[in-house]
C-alpha cells in the first residue's frame, strides 16, 4: 500500500466542514474530553483506518510533511506507515504485527521479523499554558450534522527562537458523528496575536472498510 504525502490542509480544514448552527457553548475539560474517551473505546471493537498528515510551515511555506496510517484487522492485526519528508528527502517506515510477531521495512530495505518496534511515535503537551478554552457547536459534516468540540490553549513557548514572540496557540478540534465515532480531528499550532500556523495536522478516520486486509508480508 502506497501513502502519498497530501499538501495544502488549510484549504480542506477550511471548505470541508460548514457550520451550521452559529451558537457555540463553552464546557468544562471533562465535558471535552469524555466524547473523545468513549468514541476511542467504541472504535477500537471495529476494523478501523486512521490516516495522520502534517505540515509544518517556515516563512508561509510547507517545509516538512509528516504523514502515518494506521490500520486495525481485528482481533490482533495491525499496519503503521510512517512517510516523513524533510530537506528534500523522503523516509518510508512500515510495521506490520499479527499477534505477537512483528515485520519491519525500512525505505528500500526487504521485510525483516524483527523482535521489537521498528516505528515510533510522539506526542508532547503543552508547557506553560495561559489560558484554556473548551468549546461544543453543532455542525454540518456531509449530509449530517454532527459536534465540533474545540479546546483552544495559549502558552508561552519555551523552544522558540525568536525573541519578543508573544504567547503562542495550540486548538485542537474533533468532530464527532451522530452514531458516537469521531469523524475527523485537527490539531494547529502558531502564534496567538498573529493567527500565524506554524503546524497542520489533520486525521481522518474510516470503520470498517471494505478494503482493509493485513497479511503477513514475508513467510
């Protein structure tokens, strides 16, 4: 399975999803944070797709994109692909497990049984938050309508290199369907005065998709 790394994330975050209803009521941390708790448990007894694209932005323009898939064959199947592109190069990494056996291809390199992972993972918070907002809204997604939940931080950034910044944002939004799955998630990072974006990411999921299939790629 080919993964293509996808460019211009604004324009979709920006034309696929209209709001349909202008009212937008501000919940507590639990009240955010329980829907996306319960649609993760729900989902994990289907077959599932989550597909991950990232952009990261230097003076306006894309610099890097991070892209991963993931993939759930149950009871005990799964695929990850990590496609990174950065400075000009691309790096593919794919780990397929099935029960507890685990294969591993790097780039060009044939499939290897390998012992332990072979692709990683990140996920950081936020440092030195100033202000933090959870929001719901009802909205239109396809045909349907379903919740946009919004959780909105601003923060000093710590790492940042450049003097007088200002404080930064992290907004993190997902949408959750009727039937209780979530629909899509973003997540942006940038500078709170400005509404500069410095970081893109957009996932969307699919359940129980007819194309799925995870077989062990070497015998």
């Amino acid at each position: 399975m080919k993964v293509h790394i996808a460019t211009g994330l604004v324009l979709i975050t920006l034309f696929s999803v209209l709001a349909v209803s202008a009212q937008v009521k501000e919940i507590t941390k639990d009240e955010y944070y329980s829907p996306w708790r319960a649609a993760i448990q729900k989902a994990r007894g289907l077959n599932r797709r989550k597909i991950s694209k990232t952009e990261i932005y230097k003076n306006g323009k894309i610099s890097a994109t991070d892209e991963w898939l993931y993939e759930y064959v149950l009871p005990d199947k799964i695929r990850y692909v990590h496609l990174e592109k950065r400075d000009g190069k691309s790096y593919r990494t794919e780990q397929v497990d099935i029960d507890k056996l685990k294969y591993c291809k790097q780039d060009d390199k044939p499939w290897e049984l390998v012992e332990g992972p072979c692709i990683g993972g990140g996920a950081g918070g936020v440092p030195n938050a100033q202000s933090i907002k959870y929001t719901v809204e009802t909205v239109r997604s396809g045909n349907n309508d379903a919740k946009l939940f919004t959780q909105y931080i601003t923060f000093k950034d710590p790492f940042t290199k450049e003097s007088n910044i200002g404080l930064s944002f992290y907004e993190s939004k997902y949408w959750l369907g009727s039937d209780g799955f979530i629909i899509r998630e973003e997540r942006k990072y940038g500078l709170a005065e400005t509404k500069r974006i410095d970081r893109l990411t957009v996932d969307t999921y699919e359940y129980n998709p007819k194309d799925l299939m995870i077989e062990a790629p070497i015998k």
